[in-house]
C-alpha cells in the first residue's frame, strides 16, 4: 500500500491504545496513517492532515450533541448514529467523503447549537 506521498504504508503498533495502525515510512516528514483491525488489515481511508482536521471537527461536534463529555455510554451512541449514516461505528473509518457529508449534514440539520462558538 502507498502513501499519497509516494512512501510505503507499514504496519505499526501503538502502545497507548494496544492496536496496531498504518504509517508511512516517510514519518516523521509524512504524518499520514490509516487505522487497521486486530488482524493489521487496513481500515477506511489514509489520513492526511486535513481528512484528521475533518474528523476532528466531526468527533467535537458528536460529543457536543450527544453528550457533554467523553463518556462510554455517548462513545456508544455515536457509535450507532454512525452506523446508521455511513456503515461504519468509527470517525477514524470514515473517508473525507464521509466526513464532509456527515458535517454537512449535522449543519444543515441544525442538531448541533452553534451558541458556544
Ligand atoms: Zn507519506
């Protein structure tokens, strides 16, 4: 698998969360990755700067609508609400696609209140 940049996409392990992720082998230049399951198959889409910055901004604008805080239960229900849109449980899945939509959709939906900008 190749990096948009042109390097190798390689299977590496992240201590912190114990799951294992792409990274480019042009790192630390590259910052680009890409989730993987158990197995180290690759999930979703490789992650650039701005597709993090995109989910980013979505993650914020579910945890502010569904809950206020980072707790399991509205992990669990975000989880849900993005199966139910995209198929997938997981912004990290999620490709720039997705995610413009997703966020298209939440503003358009007004779901989000825009009262603590
Ligand atoms: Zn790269």
């Amino acid at each position: 698998m190749k990096c948009k940049c042109g390097g190798d996409m390689i299977l590496r392990f992240n201590k912190k969360c114990n799951c294992q992720f792409y990274g480019c082998s042009n790192y630390p230049s590259c910052k680009n990755t890409m989730v993987a399951d158990k197995e180290g198959n690759p999930i979703g889409a490789i992650a650039d700067d701005e597709l993090r910055a995109l989910r980013k901004k979505l993650s914020d604008l579910l945890y502010e609508y569904f809950g206020s805080g980072y707790h399991w239960a509205d992990t669990c229900e975000i989880a849900n609400f993005l199966q139910n849109e995209t198929g997938k449980p997981y912004v990290s899945r999620l490709n720039k696609e997705e995610v413009t939509n997703l966020l298209n959709k939440i503003a358009k939906d007004k779901i989000v209140s825009e009262n603590n900008t």
